[in-house]
C-alpha cells in the first residue's frame, strides 16, 4: 500500500469513529466537538483527494463558522441535560440500527449508480484539467446557487436570533 492510501484510511477511520462518538455522547458539547474532529479528519480526506478549495472551504464554513454556531447555540441554552425525550437503552438501539440500515441501503444504491460514470463526470474533470478546480465551483454557486446560499444564511441568523431570545426569557 502506499502512504497516501494509508493516510486516506487513517483519516477515513478517525472520521467514522468521531462520527461514532459523536452520536455516542449524552453532553451536547462533548457531541458539538466531536463533530469538529469529524469535520477536521474530512478535510483531511479533501486533502489528500487533490480537493484543496473543497478541504478549506470544509474548514472555514463548517467548523469554522456552522460549529462555532452551534456551540454558542448549546452553551446559550444550556442544553448539558437531557430531558425525557432522549430515546434510550432498547427503543434507542432499535432506532439507530434501523436508521444505519436505511443510510447502508442508500450508500449501496448510491454505488451501483456511480458504477456507470456518466457524461457529466467526464465533463467536469475536462474542466478541472483545463481551468483548475475553482472556476467550475465558484461559477455555480454564485449564479444558480446564490438565491438557495443567501436563503441559508437567512435561516442561520434566523435560528441565532431565536436561540438568543429563548434564553434571555429565561434570564
């Protein structure tokens, strides 16, 4: 095997396993920074996949400013007990096994579909050799995807507005 495979699968690991305890955890916080170690290990994968602009983007929006979101989020509304609604011992393992299955069946269905690459991924790496990988990003999302980007950041400050307004009914 080569270094940069076993990097991959080093890093492949550590993501499904933070994922893991991420789920795993009870404390809120705990789970919010698992998650960035989750989100970390995936821009790694970018990395090593020749994907920079994705990897720092991965950085810079997701944990970067969607984590710092959520925690200001969970530590405003003190959310460090669960309350009666957390699904747990059986009916909570009988939840997360079947949603595992149904996530196993769309992953395997994904597969047999992207076994016959289409025109559309011949056209686009003609285009990454070409131009690099930036302009053929960048170009979608400031023309067909601006409207569906600034509707997100919308509801993102939407949510924190909320979020600060639940808590200071509280105070």
């Amino acid at each position: 095997m080569t270094a940069t495979l076993v990097i991959f699968w080093g890093f492949a690991a550590l993501a499904v396993g933070a994922a893991l305890l991420c789920i795993t955890r009870k404390n809120p916080v705990a789970s919010a920074l698992w998650l960035v170690v989750t989100l970390f290990s995936i821009a790694a994968l970018f990395v090593v996949l020749d994907a920079q602009f994705i990897a720092v983007l991965q950085l810079l929006v997701y944990a970067g400013a969607i984590m710092v979101l959520f925690l200001f989020v969970i530590m405003l509304l003190n959310l460090g007990r669960g309350g009666p609604s957390d699904l747990k011992g059986p009916a909570g393992l009988a939840v997360g096994v079947l949603l595992a299955g149904l996530m196993l069946v769309q992953l395997l269905g994904l597969r047999q579909a992207s076994a016959a690459p289409g025109l559309a991924a011949g056209a686009m790496a003609r285009a990454a050799a070409e131009q690099g990988m930036v302009p053929p990003i960048a170009r979608p999302l400031f023309s067909v995807y601006l409207v569906p980007f600034e509707i997100t950041s919308i509801l993102l400050l939407a949510a924190l507005v909320g979020a600060v307004v639940l808590a200071k009914r509280k105070l």
